[in-house]
C-alpha cells in the first residue's frame, strides 16, 4: 500500500488552500501577516527545525513548520523563497524575528498545537508534503 | 572585463554574529531580484551565499562575502580569516560536520554547508589554509537569464 499513499488525487477534488484557511484549522496567531499576505495559496508544506535540511531540499513556495525561534528561521524563508512559516509549541518568536517577518513580508503564524498535530490538520485541508510535487 | 560588471556590493561579516548571520544573503537576494533575475536563479544563488555565510559567522573570526553582477554570471566570494578547514574534500561530504550543540540549536551544522553550495552553483572553488582562513569562489551562470537584458 506504500506506493498508493504517494499518489497524489487526481480527481481534480484538491480544494483551494489559503494561508487564512489554515489560520482556522489550526487556531493560529497572526503573528506577522495582513489581509493580502494570507491570501497566499499553499499546497505543499515541510516540517523541519534543521535550517541547513531546508535550505537543502524545500522546495520554493512551500510553508515550513517548526519550533525555532530566531531571525535565521525568517531568512532561511525569504532566500529559499518559501510561503511562509508556523511556529509551533507556542513557543514565542523574539521581537527581532517579528519584526524582520515584517520587513521582509514573510508570513509567520504561531500555534499552540505541537508538530506532528500541526502536520495532521493541515493535511485534513489538503495540504501536502513536498514529496508530492514530484508527481 | 572591468566594464562588463552590471553591480556589485560586499559585506564585512562578523564569527559569531548570530544575530546578523544571514543579513549579507538577504540583500543580496533583493539586489539579484531587483536586478531582475528569475526567481529559480536568486534562489540558487542566495541559498549559495547563505550557506557560505553562516559557515563564516559559524567557524571564522571575520569574513567578507561579495557578489559580482556579469551580463553572464552572478559571482559570490566568501574570503574569510580564521581556522581553515583541514581537509576540504571530507568537509565537503555530506553530513560532515565539526558544530557545537549550540550552532545545531540554532538549527545548522548539518554537515550540508559546502555540498549545497555545490549543488546550487555552476561553479565552485574552495581553497583553505589551517590557522589562516577559507576563501570560496561561487559561480551561478546566468546567460541572458535577467528578464530585463
């Protein structure tokens, strides 16, 4: 059953995923983020706290979810082109990332959920892992 | 040679300024974007960069890092003073890695600085010296690439 679970729905059934639609799924705080920045269509997300595995294998446009905390989380975003970020474990950025998240208009949302629930509800919504682009 | 230079700019980066660390790689992707480059060459070019800055701020004293801006290539030095690397060709392997608990904290010392530099660039020249510095020569080919040349 392992291939079929790498199979990605053909049916033309995968709905529309905004930032905004995972700010509800899964409770978020808006820590940085106006109207037209969680309009931002997302269909693929990656859940790393290893910078140098993102910078190694995300691909462009995905939102990344993890527990760290500091500026580099938001440059890692901005140079590897990525959606935005989720701050998991509600843990609470320092004000220097929020405000180079502003700067630079990266999306950062925080949740209180852990990881791999995060990971879950977003896959509920539709939202895939990076695996998936390859199909 | 000198006339064919369409920008350029350096940044003196600091070892151990992990507030910073990444700062120089930013602008340099905003400057490339400005440029108007596509967004799949930025990529590669600030991921490049990137990397051969946090590894200065990670194991140099101090370093620069610098890019040149051809019609046909985007180069990046990283010339740094501090303890060198003492065989280039294993640290180049992935997962090599010689980072503390505290730079694996902030979420790098993978052991996959150099090999994704490589990966990301068309060209890539590290020379090291033990107890004197590194000095990385990065080449991204951008022939005609800009949208705007």
């Amino acid at each position: 059953m392992r291939s079929s679970l790498r199979m990605r729905p053909n049916d033309g059934s995968r709905p529309l995923v905004r930032l905004e639609d995972i700010v509800d799924a899964i409770g978020a705080s808006v820590l940085v983020g106006d109207k037209s920045l969680l309009q931002r269509e997302i269909t693929t997300a990656s859940a790393c706290d290893l910078m140098s595995d993102v910078l190694a294998f995300a691909k462009s446009g995905i939102l990344l979810i993890t527990g760290l905390t500091n500026s580099q989380v938001v440059r890692t975003a901005v140079i590897a082109d990525l959606s935005g970020v989720i701050i998991v474990r509600g843990k609470q950025p320092e004000t220097a990332t929020i405000e180079l998240a502003r700067k630079m208009h990266v999306p950062l949302l925080g949740t209180s959920m852990h990881m791999f629930e995060t990971c879950s509800e977003l896959a509920k919504i539709g939202i895939m892992g990076t695996c998936y682009d390859t199909f | 040679m000198k006339d064919n230079i369409v920008f350029s700019q350096g940044f003196e980066i600091q070892g151990g300024d992990f507030v910073r660390a990444g700062e120089a790689s930013c602008q340099i992707v905003e400057a490339l974007r400005e440029l108007a480059f596509p967004p799949g060459v930025v990529r590669r070019a600030g991921i490049a960069a990137y990397e051969a800055e946090m590894n200065m701020v990670l194991y140099a004293e101090r370093g620069t890092l610098a890019m040149t801006v051809t019609p046909d290539a985007i180069m990046i030095f990283a010339d740094d003073h501090g303890q060198g690397i003492p065989d280039v060709e294993l640290a180049m392997q992935n997962g090599y890695s010689t980072a503390t608990p505290e730079i694996r904290e902030m979420g790098f010392g993978a052991g996959m600085g150099l090999s994704n530099i490589k990966k990301n660039s068309d060209k890539m020249q590290i020379t090291s010296t033990v107890g004197k510095g590194t000095k990385v020569h990065i080449v991204i080919e951008a022939n005609g690439a800009r949208s705007n040349s």
